[in-house]
C-alpha cells in the first residue's frame, strides 16, 4: 500500500513538472523573452508570461524533484 502511494506521488510529481515546462514552451512560442528565438513582443502581449511566472512555486520545485526522482530510479536500475 505505502508503495503505491509512493509510485502515485512521484507521478503526480513528474505531471506536475511537465505541465508547467508545457507552460513554459507554450509562453515562449507565444511571446519570446529570448531576443534570438521567436516573436518579440511589447506590451500587454507579454501576459501571457503571468501564469507560469506565479506557478513557480508549484513546478520548480516539481521540476527538481523529478529530476531527483528520475536519478534515482536509474541508480536503482544500473546496481
């Protein structure tokens, strides 16, 4: 049971890091803050940057635990 929830959790975890580099991509195809890559835009144009902005909190450290995670299952793997 307790490794159920566990395999549960870490997958919540790694769907919660992937939709909001999802967000990520998808703002920056929208409206580039990279002066090299994409549409450059101004103004209000820019909002579309707002969601992942204020989903920080939530999906870095999604983000760095599935990288956690993930290293850990192929350490597991190789030994």
């Amino acid at each position: 049971m307790g490794r159920v929830f566990a395999n549960v959790l870490n997958a919540l975890c790694i769907a919660l890091a992937l939709g909001w580099l999802a967000l990520i991509v998808a703002a920056q195809q929208t409206c580039s803050i990279l002066p090299s890559i994409g549409h450059q835009c101004h103004g209000p144009e820019g909002d579309v940057w707002m969601l992942p902005f204020f989903l920080a909190i939530i999906g870095l450290p999604a983000v760095i635990a599935s990288i956690v995670i993930i290293g850990a299952a192929v350490r597991r793997r190789r030994s």
